[in-house]
C-alpha cells in the first residue's frame, strides 16, 4: 500500500467541495423513510456520472453495487450507509435549510451518503492500490419501523458476492469534529414498540359501582411493569421499558372504556428479549383482570441489538489511531438507543463506529433528533478518508 495517512488526506482534500456541495444538496432535499425516490435518483446520477455501476430500487429505494480492486477474488468489505430523513421542521438559519417542509436530516444521514460517495470516488480511482471487492449499500428507511435493512438482506444484499464483514459509521454530537469512537461487542440496544389495550364498562366517575376503572387499571399496569422490569438491568442484561403516551379519552367525570399507553422496551439479549415480552404480556393481562376490565397487548418487534465484533471493531479502531492519531480516539459507552444496522450485525462480522461533528466554538453542538441540529462539515473529509483508510487496510490484510 502506497498511500500514507497525509497522502490520502491530501487526496480528499482534493474533492472536499465537491462532496460538501453534494452534502448540502441532500441536506436541502430530505425525503422521509420509504419515499427516498429523489434521493435515490440523485445518488444514482452520482454514480453514472462516475462510472460506477449499481443497482437501484433495492428494497424499495435502496442502491446497491460492487466495486473491485486489484485480485477479484479476495476480501469483500461491505460498507453501508442510510439515506432517509426524519418528520422535523427545521430550524437552523444556513442557506442549506431543508426545503421540504416538515422534513429535516437531523441525524446526520447526509453526511453519512456523502461519505459514502466520496469513498467511492476515491477508491475508484486507486484500484490498483487495495485488494479484493467493495459492496456498497445505500439503505432505505432506517428510521422507521420495520426498517430498510431486514428488508434488504431478505432481496440478496448480502450475496453475490457475500462480504466477510460490514461497516458503518454514524454522526455523533457528543464527539467534536475530528475525533471517532469505537466500542467493541454490544453498543445499541434492541428495540420493541409495546401497546397496551384496556377495555372495561366506561360511566360516570361519581359512581364507582357503575364502571370499571380502566384508567386506574392502566396506571397500575404502567407502575408495575417500569418497577419491575427496569430494576431487573444490570450489566449482563442492561434493559428499560419507558411509556411515553397514554390515551383515555374521558374527562374529569367520565371514565372512558377504553384506555391504551405505548411505550419502548429496549434490551441486549434475545432470548432475555422474549422473556420481558411474555412477562409484560402475563402481568397486564393479571392487573387488568383484578380491575374487572380486559387487556390486549401489541409487542411490534423492532430491531435487533447492534452487536460490534470485537476482532474487527479493533482493527478499525487500530486503522483509525494510525489515520487520526490515538489522541483522537475514544471509546465509547453502551446506548440504549436503537439502530436497524442491528439486522446486518446479526448476519456479518459488524462494526458500527462513531464520527464526531461537533464544534463548541461554532456553536454547532445540538443533539440528534432535534430541529436545530447541524455538523461541523469538517467532519465530511475526516469520515470519507477514514472509511477509504479502512477499505485500505482490510482488504491489504488478512
């Protein structure tokens, strides 16, 4: 490998306002989960136009393609990135606000197509210089329930030909412009929607013989299953369940005869997954039946834990001192949060590593999910030239 950590970096440099004019484009056009056409559209001109060849309308509007290096028949990297939107009105004063109202990329999934694309130009470009095949992935609909990836590996991304591992790389406000975080084994939590159901006979809230209390049943549903289950986690089986929106339609004399609460139930473990499920599923239905009302429960299954393979997680992270400096190297703490990225770590040696955008002097420091987020676009040739740096060092390698 001829290339050294400051010659690659020179090489990005090259293309950095190109892939920061490509970024803002896509920032300008958020496209929400499963109605990525116009994104899709746009990557795809990209790739025509740089003579990269792919395949569109994977799982509705994913993009997937191949691209070889020097003896074919080595390592295949798979290298994944999501390209859909969330429903926030955005806030931020840029002349690259989001044009599409009440739609916004506020987790940074512009970013991580620009990098993405920029990866790809360059190890276009450098053939010769790394070994085996790059399989990259465009993936729809992370953000929402049942996401992109399930979807896309049950059409054959994964295949012909099939990668030996799968990287991703994520925005992170908690990290400034410059610096990468890496966690070795489980890093994301599993993720379940939970929707309770109580229906009972509803009536006047004087008169306690004529209905039963739905309400109360609800409340004491609630209080069970938070107590219980969220004093079970520990460091073997970190867990929380968290409801977030109830719904009982009465009034300060009425008790309504239906009531339902929806929440999330997070986890680490499968087979602890399933446990929690017919636990809240048992305890509902008990509760209920002592308030004389009856009670269904919804468990919508979300995605699976992202579980970080420890081998390869630590030659990336190895690369990344090489390419950064072990100065801006962190490692990272266990989320409960969730990511559909879950799905490909369960089949594939994954890593799914942290890119850091903030920038305390700029002000640029909101979190996720929030209509005033916004990176450090700095941050755009520090992830596409350690993916490239990655691509390079796992494919030269065994």
């Amino acid at each position: 490998m001829i290339f050294s950590p400051d010659s690659l970096k020179r090489k990005v440099h090259f293309i950095d306002e190109e892939l920061v004019s490509i970024r803002r484009h896509l920032h300008t056009r958020p496209e929400l989960s499963f109605h990525e056409e116009k994104t899709a559209e746009y990557l795809s001109g990209i790739l025509v136009e740089w003579s990269i060849p792919h395949t569109k309308n994977i799982a509705g509007n994913g993009i997937v393609g191949v691209l070889y290096g020097q003896n074919t028949k080595k390592k295949c990297i798979a290298l994944r990135a999501d390209i859909d939107a969330l429903p926030i009105i955005e806030k931020n004063d840029v002349s690259y606000k989001s044009l599409n109202t009440g739609v916004m990329h506020a987790c940074g999934h512009d970013i991580h197509m620009t990098c993405l694309l920029g990866t790809l130009k360059i190890l276009n470009d450098i053939r010769e210089h790394w070994q085996g095949c790059v399989k990259f992935i465009f993936q729809p609909a992370e953000e929402r329930l049942p996401g992109g990836a399930q979807r896309m590996i049950a059409e054959g991304v994964l295949e012909n030909p099939r990668p030996e591992v799968i990287v991703a790389q994520h925005v992170f406000p908690e990290l400034e412009v410059g610096k990468v975080g890496f966690r070795s084994g489980r890093y994301m939590a599993s993720s379940d929607e939970i929707n309770i159901f109580v229906n009972g006979k509803g009536g006047h809230a004087a008169i306690p013989l004529h209905f039963d209390n739905t309400v109360l049943a609800v409340a004491e549903i609630i209080v069970a299953l938070e107590q219980s289950i969220n004093n079970w986690s520990n460091a073997d089986t970190p867990t929380i369940l968290s409801f977030g929106k109830i719904n009982a339609e009465g009034a300060h004399n009425i008790i309504p005869s239906a009531v339902s609460v929806h929440g999330t139930f997070r986890a680490f473990d499968e087979k602890w997954r399933r446990q929690v499920h017919a636990f809240i599923i048992a305890t509902a239905k008990q509760i209920a039946v002592k308030h004389n009302t009856h009670c269904q429960v919804v468990i919508n299954l979300g995605y699976p834990y992202v579980m970080n393979d420890p081998l390869l997680t630590e030659k990336l992270k190895q690369a990344a001192i090489e390419f950064l400096g072990k100065e801006n190297i962190v490692d990272l703490d266990i989320r409960m949060t969730a990511e559909d990225f879950g799905y490909f770590s369960q089949v594939l040696p994954a890593s799914f590593y942290r890119l850091g955008i903030a920038n305390y002097t700029k002000g640029i420091v909101s979190n996720l999910h929030t209509d005033t987020f916004d990176v450090d676009e700095e941050c755009i040739a520090v992830g596409t030239g350690l993916m490239i740096w990655n691509v390079l060092k796992l494919s030269n390698t065994k």
